[in-house]
C-alpha cells in the first residue's frame, strides 16, 4: 500500500510541475467554490467524508462510490456582492465499472456599468463563468478507492472570453468500523487553452494538493476533520505592495512590514472542521478557517470572520440543506442545497 501511495504520489507531482511551467498565474478560481451547503458550512473543503452525498465527490471523485446511485443534488449561493453562483450533480453506479457524476458549476457576478475615458456610463455588459466536468470513482484495493474528475471550462467577461481544461485526481482510505477517512487530492491540474487576449500568455488553473482526515466518534454523535490545505506551497502568506516604502503619515517613520511567524504560516494551511449528527434526520456543521479570516478579515473589527456554519434536514428520499460562511465583516454567504434519491422514491411507490 506505502509502495502504491509513493508510485501515485510521484506520477501526480511530474504532471503537476509541468502545469506549473506554463505560468506564474492562474485563472478560473471559481471552481474551487464549495459545491453544496455542506461543503460550504465546513469551511469549503470536505473531501474526507465517504457518505452518500454525492455533492462531497465535486471536491474529491475518490468519494464516488454505489450509494450516490441515481442522485441528483440542486444548489445555490448568495455570494459577494450581488453575485451568485449555482451547482448541479447527477450520479450513477455501474455494478464492477464504478460510479459516475456529471456536474456543472457557474459564477454569475453580474451586470456592470460600462464607462468611457471621462467616467460616463455608456452600457452595461455581464461577467459569468461555467464548468462543465465529469468525474468517475470505483473501489481499486480494500477499503481503497480512486476517482479521477475532467474539467471544462468557459469563462465570458464583457467582450473577452477564454477556454481552459483541468482534472482532479483523488485517492480515499475508508475504515468503515473505524469510521475512519484519509483522502488526498489533487486538484486543478490544468490551464487555459485560449487566453482572453489574440497571442496572449495561458495561464494555469488554480493547482491544490489536500490531504485530509475526518474521524467519528464511535459511541457519540459527532464527527471532527482536519484538512491540510495547499500543501504544494509552503508560503501562502500575501504583502500589500501599496505599504512597501511608505511611512508614517504622523510621525514619517517608515511603516516596517511585519514577517509572518512559523505558526501563522503552518495555520494557513490548516482547515477544522466538525458535524454533530443526530441520528440519520439532522446533521449540524461548523468550521473555521484560519487563511480565511487572516486574508479578509478587518482589522479593527474581524467579527465572525472564518467562521462558518450550516445544518441539513435528511429524510428518506430528500435532503434539505442550508450554510452561512462568513468571509469578511461586509461578507457574508448564504448557500442551499437540495438532493433528490430517486431510487428510495421508487421504492416508496412500490410499498405504496
């Protein structure tokens, strides 16, 4: 298994350094968008649930497994500033093929006044975003699984447009009588195929490496995780360029540019979050997010910034699910998710 794991590891890690040649920049982040109420009341990241929630397997295939069968999962969110952005899945399992998912993901930030050189508005124009991807998941070792995801994306801003392909792969370890999960994924290995601009440079997708642990407990109703986020950078830490040589309005001291410690670097990379389920009707979500709250929150008053929370409604054919996630003071988002089993709504008609 350590063999299997190293093998894998090296393979991902030659693609991932000849995606990271094409440029220091990146586009699309918008895929990295948390897929449903849940994803989003964890703090955006949940590849470390292997459940029958199909949503889970848009942040990591290797989730997909023959309980999502015949599921659909319908989500929206009220973003920043006016924008939104919705999600959809549909999923199937094929006996000794593996289970599948089709999903598409789209950004809509809205309309914008168009101004000329002097500040006049002369039109309006629209900005949005789609990824259409699909993504295959099968059970390769015991308690080993494997999923692999295609991603094709379409970005329209004004007049300028741009086509970009990526791919996820992920691998999960589930103890199931241990209720015990270790994934690790990697995400965004891509690029830009045609850039917004006639000859201009491609940049690449936005490439994350996540290793993951979520552990529940076997005689109480709660389930704590742990993801370690952005692991193919150590250094996530970000200086305002705007302070670099200014000073002290008041006393004409130059502003001196604090150096990030250790832990605040290590924290970055790390993501807590927990579920309290109460039996299979309710489940409640909370997490934080210390990158989160460092990157956006205010100064003088952060608030709740980092935070994030939600709660989910399952019933037997239908799960109902709500999350709010507070980014920054003036930021806050509100995402709802409904999934459909239409195979339990096939055995209901037949008892009835």
């Amino acid at each position: 298994m350590r063999r299997f794991y190293l093998t894998f590891s090296l393979i991902i890690f030659t693609i991932s350094l000849g995606f990271a040649q094409i440029s220091s920049q990146t586009s699309f982040s918008f895929v990295d968008i948390p897929a449903s109420s849940r994803v989003a009341a964890l703090g955006g990241s949940a590849i470390n649930i292997f459940d029958s929630d199909l949503s889970l397997s848009y942040g990591n295939p290797a989730l997909l497994n023959p309980s999502m069968d015949n599921q659909a999962v319908f989500s929206y969110a009220l973003f920043l500033a006016g924008s939104g952005y919705g999600f959809f899945s549909y999923g199937r399992d094929f006996k000794d093929i593996g289970t599948f998912a089709v999903n598409i993901i789209y950004m809509n930030y809205g309309s914008f006044n168009e101004t000329d050189n002097s500040g006049q508005v002369i039109g309006e124009f629209k900005a949005k975003e789609t990824a259409l991807n699909f993504a295959g998941g099968r059970q390769v070792a015991e308690r080993l699984t494997a999923g692999a995801q295609l991603k094709f994306i379409f970005s329209n801003l004004e007049q300028y447009s741009s086509f970009g392909m990526g791919l996820d792969l992920g691998l999960t370890y589930h103890i199931e009588e241990e209720f015990l999960t270790t994934s690790l994924v990697f995400k965004n290995m891509g690029s830009q195929l045609s850039s917004y601009y006639e000859d201009g440079e491609k940049n690449t997708m936005p490439f994350n490496i996540q290793l993951a642990l979520s552990k529940r407990m076997k005689h109480a109703p709660f389930r704590l995780l742990l993801t370690l986020d952005n692991l193919q950078k150590w250094d996530l830490t970000y200086t305002d360029p705007n302070l670099i040589g200014k000073r002290d309005p008041l006393t004409g001291d130059p502003i001196e540019i604090q150096e990030s410690s250790f832990g605040d670097k290590l924290m970055r990379h790390v993501l807590f979050g927990g579920e309290i389920l109460v039996g299979d009707v309710f489940s409640l979500q909370l997490a934080y997010n210390y990158r989160r709250r460092k990157e956006l929150k205010v100064n003088d008053n952060p608030g709740i910034s980092g935070l994030s929370f939600g709660f989910g409604l399952n019933f037997k054919s239908l799960n109902i699910s709500y999350s709010l996630a507070n980014y920054t003071r003036s930021g806050t988002t509100n995402q709802f998710t409904l999934a459909l089993r239409f195979n339990n709504m096939k055995k209901e008609n037949v008892l009835n």
